[in-house]
C-alpha cells in the first residue's frame, strides 16, 4: 500500500510552515560586521547573545545606563558607542502576554554588568539566558567575543 500524501502533507504542513518562515529571516538579516570608523574618544561594546534552542522565542530589550539600545533576539548582536568610564548594561524581556512580561520582569536589576571602560577600547559582552533566576551580562575576552559574534546577525535598535 502506498502512503496517502495528502494525510501525509496534512500532517507535517505546521511543521513545513514554521520551516519556511524561518529560513526568509535568517538569509535577509545581515551577519555580524566589525565597526571600522570608532572615534578615539569612544568605548565601541558589542552585546550579543549566541543562538540557542531553549529561549528561541525570547526577546530581551537591552538598556545601557537606563537607555534603550536594541532589541536582542536569539542569535543577535548590537554595537554601542559607550562614554569612557563606568556604563550599566540591563535587560528586560519583552512580551505581547502582560503576565509572561510581568513575570519575567519582576526579578529586574539596576544592572546586569558594569563595566569600566576606557577610550579607544573594544569589549565583547555576552547577553546570556540564564537556567535560573534571569538572564546573565557577562564580559568575555576579545578572542572569544570575536568568535562567537561572528555567528550573529545584526540587531535593529529601539
């Protein structure tokens, strides 16, 4: 007996839909590009958060000393002019469900990472998804960043 494909397509079609509509947006979405014209007098932070599978669907608007800067999605990244000394970096998660964002927001901090940063540097800071009690910022070395980053797409900021 031969399989009906139509019961067959009738079965799979949510799964070939969410496929489809996936793949459009990671082809049209830039990949991570280095910032080349940084003025001397400047902090250049590029905040990314690694592609995962658990916290797909999660969206985390990043703050840096209280300004919103970009809305991270999985596997993205954003570049930041910062002033020399010390900047705040938060988040706070983003969602269309007033009790999801209610939850998720209530644990939020002043600051996930401060960091001090001098002029003319680069820093690489990790937006993580924590396993338990929130989402982690956590400053990486330059090689590391570097790697990573590289796999990320570009964030469209606030």
């Amino acid at each position: 007996m031969k399989p009906d494909w139509i019961q067959i397509a009738r079965r799979f079609s949510p799964l070939l839909v969410l496929a489809v509509s996936l793949v459009p947006t990671g082809c049209t979405t830039p990949k991570f590009k280095p910032e080349t014209d940084v003025p001397q007098d400047k902090v250049l932070v590029y905040i990314y958060r690694k592609a995962y599978l658990s916290g797909i669907a999660g969206n985390h608007h990043i703050f840096v000393n209280g300004q919103p800067i970009t809305s991270l999605h999985n596997g993205s990244y954003c570049s930041y002019l910062a002033s020399p000394g010390t900047n705040r970096f938060n988040s706070k998660a983003f969602s269309p469900a007033v009790m999801i964002d209610m939850t998720m927001n209530a644990s939020f901090k002043d600051a996930l990472l401060e960091l001090n940063a001098e002029a003319g540097k680069t820093y690489y800071i990790q937006f993580k998804i924590a396993t338990t009690w929130g989402p982690k910022m956590v400053e990486m070395d330059a090689d590391t960043g570097a790697r990573e980053i590289a796999k990320c797409r570009l964030a469209k900021p606030l």
